[in-house]
C-alpha cells in the first residue's frame, strides 16, 4: 500500500475503512432474508415509486442527500467551463457504453435473447444516483459529480427511448439479428429523474444554502456535515439489504444464469471505468476529476433499468432479471475500483488546496 493511499485510508472512519466487509455482510443477509423469510418478497415489492419498491426509492433518498449537501454549489461553474471533462463524459456516456454493452450482450449471451435484451437496457441507463456515493469515497470532484449526473439526467430524459429503439430494433435488423422492442415513454422516464435526482438535490440545495445562511460555511462543513454524513453509507448498505432480498429466490434458483449474466457485467464495468480513467489522466485532468469521469461513466442507473425491464416484459422476466444482476454486480465491483482509484492517487500531481472563505 503507498504512503498516499494509506494516508487517505487512514483519514476514513470505521464505516468508511471496512465499507467492503459491511457491503458482503449486506449481500448475505439480504439474500438469506429473502429465501428464508416468508412473504418477505412480497412485501417489499407491495408498494412502489414510479416501478421501484419503496423500500429501495427511500434508501437511493437516504443515500445521496449527505453527499450532495456537500456540494458547494457556487463552484459548479468551474465545472461547466472544464470542456475536457464534459465532451467526454456525454462521449463516453451515451456513445461508448450504449455500443460496449450491445456488443458484450451478444458476444456473451448470443443464447440468451431475454439477458441479453435486459443487459442493453442496463447499458442505455447511465448512473444517476449509486455513482455520487462512489466517486465521494474515491475523494472525487463533489460539484464535478453534480453536474455529469444532472447533464446525464438531462441526455436520459431525451435519449433513452431513442437509444432503445436503435440498440433493440434498428441496429440488430441492419446486423441481420432478432430484434426487441421497449415500450418507455419519456415521461417515465422523466419521473425517475425527478424522484431519484430531483428530491436529494433540491433538499442538499437547500439544506447548504439555508445552512451557511444561517451558521456560515466553517459551521456547516466542520459541524453539520459530520453529523449527516454517515446516512449515506447506512442508506446504502440498506438498500443493498432490499435489492438482494427482493430477489433471494431467482438469484439462488438461478446461479448459472446470474453467473451467465455477470460475465459481461464484470468486463463492461472494468473497460469502461479503466478506459475512462486512462483518458482523464491522458488529457491533463486532476486526479479529482479523473476519478469522477471513471465512476460516472462506468456506474448504470439501476433503478431506471429495472422499471423499464419491468414494466415492458414483466417483473419475473429474464430481462428484469438481468436488470437485477446489474446492481448485484456493480457494487462490489465498484467498491473495489474506490480503492484501486485511491491507490492510483499518487500518479496525479495534487490539485492546489482551496482556501476556505
């Protein structure tokens, strides 16, 4: 381990150290709720936000508000002058993944038509919500974050029905392949946007701005956003709780599928957060920066993929299914790549420290 990574390891709380110990622990208990608890399953599933269990909508909540309380907000428009951050995020976001996860589904499950069409639903949702909590354990861009995922939002609302309708119907027909179709309207859409991005947003907004007007800037960071941030990391590991949980029973009915499933998974979020990584570094961004072009590009909107999957072909689908695998695959996976993000820290010359007003 280097010096630098050790240090910033160091510096995390008990919470934050053992994050991967807690997130297993999450995984095995979620998956021994749902196969041992009766009717555990269907109560979760009993009342749902805009397709998503209520359970899992409150934890996203829960999750992103500390962190993005901690945005300060009056620095964004560094972020929106900084072109090479933004070119290649849209690039990669809504070029790139689309293509690599349509090429890996049928390159990997060319036998699977109902995974495959659900793995291309993943790679159409690019992250809104699980990527603010990874790129602020990586030591990431905060305001850079902010504002990939609100410009994300802004391309998922216009682009995803198209991008579906070309990745599910035109491209296969012009390759001589079957062809699915996604019944998404752009309001669905929108709704996820408002619900999952929207309320945490406003609410940290708010919650910085009224505040710093009330108590001041050192207040808030050194007091306020100690007490608050530990909710990101509970409201986290709980809805890792639900989402394993809610499918105990096909996740351990299954295990070849999901095994199946994952391979692709594994191997888009490893090129997509590399290559992104390898390019931020390339073009003279900050580690700060870098980190955040990585996680967001490599990170699926989860929630939106699966409503989607659900809605369009039914909650016991294959494509809910690999919908579901998604987020199962991603969080240990990303959870490892905050610590290979660490230890990369020390390539990057450091950023000139801000002085606090």
């Amino acid at each position: 381990m280097t010096d630098t990574h050790a240090g910033v390891v160091g510096k995390l709380s008990t919470l934050d150290r053992f994050l991967p110990v807690w997130i297993a622990a999450a995984m095995v208990a979620g998956l021994l709720a749902g196969r041992w608890v009766p009717g555990l399953n269907t109560a979760l599933s009993a009342v749902q936000v805009d397709g998503i269990s209520l359970p899992i909508a409150l934890g996203l909540l829960v999750m992103m508000y500390p962190v993005l309380a901690k945005v300060r907000y009056d620095r964004l428009g560094s972020v929106t002058r900084d072109r090479r951050l933004l070119w290649p995020s849209l690039v990669l976001n809504w070029l790139v993944g689309p293509a690599l996860m349509f090429a890996l589904a049928w390159l990997l499950l060319p036998d699977l038509p109902e995974y495959r069409t659900g793995l291309i639903i993943v790679g159409l949702a690019r992250c809104i919500a699980m990527v603010i909590i990874w790129n602020d354990l990586a030591c990431g861009d905060r305001e850079a974050a902010a504002v990939l995922v609100a410009l994300n939002s802004v391309f998922q609302v216009i682009a995803f029905g198209l991008l579906g309708w070309f990745y599910l119907s035109v491209l296969p027909g012009w390759l001589g392949l079957p062809q699915a179709g996604l019944a998404v309207s752009g309001w669905q859409i929108a709704k996820s946007v408002l619900i999952f991005l929207g309320i945490p947003l406003l609410a940290g907004y708010l919650t910085r701005r009224l505040g710093e007007r009330a108590k001041g800037r050192t207040w808030y960071e050194s007091k306020f956003l100690p007490k608050i941030g530990p909710a990101a990391l509970y409201g986290l590991l709980f809805t890792i709780v639900v989402l394993f949980a809610l499918q105990g029973d096909q996740i351990t009915a299954r295990p070849l599928d999901v095994v199946r499933i994952a391979v692709p998974l594994l191997v888009y979020f490893g090129l997509m957060w590399a290559g992104s990584y390898a390019f931020g570094k390339a073009v003279g961004l900050s580690y700060e920066r870098t980190t955040t072009l990585a996680f967001t590009a490599a990170g699926n909107n989860f929630e939106l993929a699966i409503a989607v999957a659900i809605a369009t072909f039914g909650a016991t689908s294959g494509q809910a299914l690999a919908g579901v695998v998604g987020p199962l695959i991603e969080v240990p996976v990303l959870v490892a790549l905050v610590y290979v993000s660490l230890a990369l820290r020390r390539r990057f010359t450091p950023a000139p420290v801000e002085v606090t007003p």
